[in-house]
C-alpha cells in the first residue's frame, strides 16, 4: 500500500481489482463447466498444467478485449473507434495471469490425479483425516 501511494493510487482501484478478481473466477468456472483443456488429461501433469493454463489465459484475455470494448462504448465510442482505441500493451501485461494459472492448474492437476483424500494427506498431514470416521480396513498412508 506504500507503495501505491507513492503513485497516487487511490483505494478505488482496490475495488475495481476485486471485481476483476471475481470476474475473472466466473470465467474460470465457465470454461471448465465447457470442459476446457479436459482433452488433454491424459498426458503428463506438465503438460496437462501448461495446456490449461494456456487455454484459460486466452479466454480471460478475451474476455478482457471483450471488457474494454463494452467499456468504451459505454463511455460513448462506436464500435470502430472503441476496437481502436483498445491499448493492447495495458491488456499484455494482463498477461501475468497465464503465469499464475501455471501454479494454479498445477495445484489443480495434481490434486485431480492423486485425488482428494491423498492430496490433502500430503497438503494438510495425516490430522486432516483425524475429524474423519475410517472405515475398517482402509489403511492411512504416514506422510509425516
């Protein structure tokens, strides 16, 4: 915060940063209820990780080419002049986001492939389970 105060950038932008943050989750959950990338699953988790991410950060991409051209015909621009006016270096550094989605998709991959009750074993440790009934004979692994 320090630092965007030496920029003059007001706590508006916090709220505008949440929004995106928010729509950019909605657009998440539409591409997988799409089946997004689902074709690729059955290659390594790399590549699997990469090829999501990849997919995902092109469609938050055009949804915010989509979001800047409602935004200034909103403002008042034609369709033309609105396309035009678009900064594409604003909406490259967006491009952030294919790097995060790589650790996200990653997480995700990983935890799909291993499946719920192990992942959280190995994220959370063998206390996960401890709130959990085990049925007879189901062994625990010991991951501490």
């Amino acid at each position: 915060m320090l630092l965007l105060n030496e920029y003059h950038v007001k706590f508006w932008n916090y709220s505008f940063a949440l929004i995106n943050a928010l729509v950019i989750t909605k657009v998440i959950m539409i591409g997988e209820y799409a089946k997004l990338g689902k074709r690729h699953e059955n290659k390594p988790l790399p590549i699997s990780a990469l090829w999501k991410a990849l997919l995902f950060g092109l469609l938050v991409f055009a949804f915010h080419i989509v979001q800047e051209v409602i935004k200034r015909l909103i403002h008042g621009a034609d369709l033309a002049r609105a396309s035009r006016e678009i900064r594409f270096d604003e909406l490259a550094s967006r491009s952030i986001v294919f790097c995060i989605f790589i650790s996200l998709f990653a997480w995700r991959e990983f935890r799909r492939v291993m499946g719920e009750e192990t992942f959280g074993d190995l994220v959370f440790g063998s206390r996960h389970r401890a709130g959990r009934k085990i049925p007879p004979g189901v062994e625990t692994p010991h991951l501490e």
